[in-house]
C-alpha cells in the first residue's frame, strides 16, 4: 500500500513540473509569435500523455515488484513487458491520430515527453537536499 502511495506522490509531482514546463514551452511560442490554439492544445494534451504514462509504468512496476516478492519472478517480467508494449502502442496510436487530425502543433504535442525525466531528475535533487535537512 505504501508504495502505491509513492506512485500517486510521484505522479502528482510529475503532473505538476509537467503543467509548469508546458507553461513555459507554450510562453516560448508566444514570444517567437507562433502561438496560437493548436499549440494550446499539443501541450496540454502531450503533457497529459507523458503524465499518464508515467503514472502506468510505475503501476505496473510496483504490481511486478508485488509478484516478484511472492516469487513469481517470471509473472512480473512478462507483466512489466506487456505494460511497456501497451504503454507505446497506446501513447503512438495517440500522438498520430493527434497529430493528423490537424488541431494540434506536432511540436507541441510531443515535446513534453521529453519534460519527464528532467522533471523526476529536479525533484530527486530537492528531495535529497530536504532529506540532508532533516
């Protein structure tokens, strides 16, 4: 149980670096004057895609690590791979159909992928140094 709650503290912090990060991708096309909707649109739905993902892989991760506690090491690599194989064909089906459907900036949609692990890395950092405090 504790470490769902992990997963749901670690998602939150996630969400929020995601809302922050796109903020400012979107502030960016603002000031290079490419803003418009479809922008909008791309990051808040790319960061909801990177959010949700994040959030299944460490489920999934925590439900594999549950399995292989009670010695089903094999059920929880094959859980852990089926996750990965549904988590990208699930986030790729729907960046394309977003993406072809002309209402979002292709750019915009995608880059928060690329916020995560930043993200994770910063709050680590802070994490550690608040930890050093105590």
């Amino acid at each position: 149980m504790e470490s769902r709650k992990f997963v749901f503290r670690q998602t939150g912090i996630l969400a929020a670096g995601q809302a922050l990060c796109t903020a400012a991708m979107i502030g960016v096309f603002a000031l290079i004057g490419k803003f418009d909707t479809s922008v909008l649109l791309g990051g808040i739905v790319g960061g909801l895609i990177a959010t949700a993902n994040f959030f299944f892989m460490s489920l999934f991760v925590t439900l594999a690590a549950d399995k292989a506690e009670a010695q089903d090491v094999v059920g929880g690599q094959k859980l852990i791979q089926l996750s990965y194989m549904g988590r990208m064909l699930g986030m790729f089906l729907v960046l394309i159909l977003c993406a072809k459907s002309g209402y979002f900036h292709v750019l915009a949609l995608v880059l928060p992928l690329a916020f995560t692990r930043p993200i994770l890395t910063i709050a680590e950092i802070f994490k550690k140094k608040g930890e050093n405090k105590a």
